[in-house]
C-alpha cells in the first residue's frame, strides 16, 4: 500500500515538473521565458532523486511511476493543453511570445515549444494502440494526437512535422501489425519510400531561405571542425570562433549567394554538429556509443514504455538534426526520462541500489541542488540590477554588477550586460575589459559592435575601423558597421575613405526596410553627392 501511495505521489510530482517546464514564464529572471523554466525543473528534479536515494526501493519506485498508465494519461492531458495553448495564439486569442511567430507557446520561439509538443506526442498515440481501453477512450486520445499534429503543423515546423511523423511510424511498428503488412505489400513500401522524399523535398521548397542559411552554417562548422577534429574547441568553442569563420568565409567569398542569409548565430541548428565542433571526434564517439547502448536497451525490453521511450529518442535524434532542442530544459528532462528507464533494465540497477552509491549520490546531489540555488539568486538579482539600469539608473547599478563579477564572470550574458552598462556610462577603458572577456566565452557580431565603439570612444581610431569592418564581414548586408566607420572616417577628416563606405552601403541589397536602414542610406547618398561636387 505504501509502494503505491509513493508511486502516485511520485506521478504527479513528475507531472508537476513538466507542466511547469512548459508553461511557466517570470519576470523575475533577464530571460523571461526560459530561465524560470530551467530552474523549476532542475530544482525539483534534484529533489525527487535525492528523495528516491533515501531508500534502495526509491529509485524502483521512480521507475515504475514513470512506466504507470496513470502518468502516460497524465502526460497526454499536458500535451493536449499545450496544444490548445498554440491553437490559441494562431486565432489571436492570446498573444504570441514573439511578434513574428503565431505560435509559441510560453517560450520564445516556436523552437522549444514544437520540440516539447514532439516529445509528449508519443504518450498519447501509445495509448491510441491499447486495447484494454474503450472505443470511446481511444477515441479521444486519437483527437488529443490529431489536435498536437495539427498545432505542429501550424506552427511551420519542419523538424517537428519530420518528427511527428517519424514517431507514427515507430509507434505503428513496435505497437501493430504493421510490419507484417508491410513485407507482404512491398510496393505499398516504396510508394511510402516516394512520398517520403517528395515530403523531404517539400519541406526544404517550404522555407527555401532558411534550409539554405542552415547550409551555410554546417558548410563553415566543417572548416571549424576540421582545424581541430579530435578534440574540438572546448565547451564554449562553437559560440567562441563562430562568426570569425563566418567573417572570413565573406571575405573569401565577396560575392556569395549566402550573404543576404547571414546572420548572428548561436547555434549551428544541429545538436550533433555542436558536439563535433565542441568536443571532436571523440565526443561525438562517446554520444553515438551512447545512443547505442540506450537504443539496444530499450528493444531487448519488449513491456511496457519502450515504444515510448524509441519515439522519444527518434524525435531527439530528429529535432537534434535540425534544430536545438537542448536548449530548453523541459527537453532536457524528458530525453532523461528514457534515459533513466533505459539504463534501469540493465545490470547497473544493483549497483546503483547499493547503500554506498546512494550516499554519494545524495551526497553529491545536495551540493549541486545548493550550487543551483545560488545561482538562481544571483540571476534574479542579476534581473533586479538589468531592470533598474533600464529605468535609466545605470550609473547607481555599476557598483552592484561590479559586486556580482566574481560570481558571474563565466556568464557571458551578464559579461555583455555590465559591458554594455559600462559603455552606456562612458567608462569606455573597464567596458572595454569586461567585453573581452564576454568574447573568451561568447563572440558574435553585437560584441564586435561593443568593442568597436569602445576602441573610437577611447580614441583608437584604427582598432575601432578594423573592428568593425569585422562586424560587418560577419553579417554582409547589416549597414550599422558600416555607416559607423563611415562616421569615424569623416570624423578623421578623411573623406575619400568616408565616400568610399558611402558608396559600399548604397551597393549593399536591403534585406529588411526599416526607418534605420533608410536613413543610414540617405547619410550615405548626401555623402556621396556632396563628394561628386
């Protein structure tokens, strides 16, 4: 009776997790959208595996929580809220997060909400295959799958379409007949085969720009790769050397097709590259070896969450193809479900129920549970301090950022925050400092901006021109470098090269109008005319 009691107690905490990863937001935390989810479920994750490595039965108890039906309809109730939740946003009946997506979610882009819609997904469509159930109740679990399908779809996901329906076709095999029918109907099968490249092909010719901008990243991620293929370049290496590579991929290639596509990059929208870039060959070794094992596991255990869990890791696999789904800890927590689960069918189980290894693993869970803390009270102080300097307090908040230094100098937000405060102030010499520092961990085309401004201001014309022509070859068809070089070319008195970069930003292909781009446009006309006279 008390296994039961603590499985249920244990289904619904878990169920509390991921409704809270899904729909939480805060103003308490810089990212709004984001942070309060990561630490929700971090924290509570942290607490119910300390809680299970009290007793050796804890973590049995864990498992069979997450294997109950209870908690697969549990878990398909969330899906289909967070659908409902989309379908709202695309009749306007709640706001999208971002402008420019219909449908987001409570995050803030379509990205992590499409991804954690694929990994619910296969909770119910499992329970659309059990027989035990009524008509009626297979019924609406097939609406629930319909519902999220259609959410998806409208969100113009690709990844998460390919995913979706990669994760029927799992579902269908493990939980039907399917397979049968298939061996007996081969030309059904190929036809299948056709209609799966010709959807390839259509999602490709659906958003045409952005597969061929991906293109482009994954071309120059293999020139990163290939300096330093077996080791990578560090945890923060594809962040760090990024849009240098991509900088000098522009200057290499001054009139490529891509140019127009370029932007300021963060991830490489493939999970597997990121790890080649970051870790090498060795890393993408160990995380294939890994995938293995869990996937060998999971097919020699035919009860129970195993197609689940298969469906899972096929839409990670996919997601991860494409996109970055990482990102977001919701995810995160969901791909560790079927890791646990895959891992308790083996042999370490016994090692793992041992008295010493739940000591130091309660042990070691306390001090990271403590580590997490901080560092949530550090990021909402963080968000205090980011708050007031917006109300244009910046001068009274640099003794408060210089206070948090210590603690925060590995995160490279807070690096370009202070930065910026700091420049804002025009303390320009200790912005300049803190700003190559964010650049150690985080290097992109807004930080270039922030060291070129902090060069001219501290009366280093060259360092400031040679920074921002950098900038600008990191992102081609983006004025604002340029029109700050032209800028300081007239400041300098020097009106041949200031005609010169006016007559380079009239060249340049508008890839969004704007009232800025215009009028950087008009500064660079009047220039050149009055040059011509």
């Amino acid at each position: 009776m008390i296994f039961l009691y603590v499985k249920i107690f244990f289904t619904y905490y878990i169920l509390i997790i991921i409704l809270g990863g899904a729909f939480l937001t805060s103003k308490c935390f810089v990212n709004i959208e984001n942070d309060v989810k990561f630490y929700f479920v971090v924290v509570l994750s942290l607490l119910l595996l300390i809680i299970c490595s009290l007793r050796p039965s804890g973590l049995m108890v864990l498992f069979a929580s997450i294997r109950s039906i209870h908690f697969c309809i549990g878990v398909s109730l969330l899906c289909l809220m967070l659908s409902f939740q989309g379908l709202a946003q695309y009749e306007e009946l709640i706001l999208s997060r971002h402008i420019a997506f219909p449908i987001t979610g409570s995050f803030e882009n379509p990205a992590g909400f499409v991804a954690v819609l694929c990994l619910l997904f296969p909770y119910p469509l499992f329970l659309c295959f059990q027989k035990s159930f009524s008509k009626r109740l297979r019924l609406s679990f097939m609406f629930s799958c319909f519902i999220t399908f259609l959410t998806i779809v409208l969100s113009e996901s690709r990844s998460g379409t390919l995913s979706v329906f990669s994760t029927v076709i799992v579902m269908s095999v493990i939980e039907s007949k399917v397979v049968n029918y298939l061996k007996s109907h081969r030309k059904f099968l190929v036809s299948l085969f056709i209609v799966f490249i010709i959807s390839i092909y259509g999602l490709y010719i659906l958003k045409k720009d952005s597969a061929d901008g991906r293109i482009l990243i994954w071309n120059i991620c293999w020139d990163i790769f290939c300096e330093r293929p077996f080791i990578g370049h560090g945890i923060y290496g594809f962040q760090t050397v990024y849009m240098d590579y991509q900088a000098a991929y522009f200057v290499k290639h001054p009139n490529s097709s891509y140019m127009m596509l370029a932007d300021n990059v963060i991830h490489p929208f493939n999970e597997w590259i990121k790890i080649a870039v970051n870790f090498g060959i060795i890393g993408l070794l160990m995380i294939t070896v890994f995938v293995f094992l869990l996937c060998r596991n999971l097919l020699q255990f035919r009860g129970r969450f195993a197609s689940i869990g298969l469906s899972i890791l096929v839409s990670v696999i996919i997601l991860g193809t494409f996109s970055y789904p990482f990102h977001y800890a919701l995810v995160c927590f969901l791909t560790s479900l079927v890791i646990v689960f895959s891992f308790s069918l083996s042999s370490y189980m016994k090692v793992v129920s041992s008295s010493p290894f739940r000591i130091l693993l309660s042990s070691f869970l306390c001090v990271v549970l403590i580590v997490v803390l901080r560092m949530m009270l550090l990021d909402i102080k963080w968000a205090e301090i980011y708050r007031h300097s917006l109300d244009g307090q910046s001068e009274k908040m640099l003794s408060h950022y210089a206070s948090m230094m210590p603690e925060m100098k590995y995160n490279p937000l807070f690096l370009y925050n202070y930065s910026v405060e700091l420049n804002y102030s025009n303390r320009y010499k200790e912005s300049q400092e803190i700003a190559k520092r964010c650049k150690a961990l985080y290097n992109d085309y807004d930080v270039q901006l922030l060291i070129a401004d902090n060069y001219a201001n501290m009366g280093m014309p060259l360092q400031a021109l040679s920074t921002y022509r950098h900038a600008s070859n990191m992102i081609p068809c983006r004025l604002v470098p340029l029109e700050a070089m032209m800028s300081l070319y007239l400041n300098l008195s020097d009106t041949v090269h200031a005609t010169q970069i006016a007559q380079e930003i009239l060249s340049k292909q508008i890839k969004v109008p704007s009232e800025e781009v215009i009028a950087i446009r008009d500064s660079a006309w009047n220039l050149r005319v009055r040059g011509v006279n």
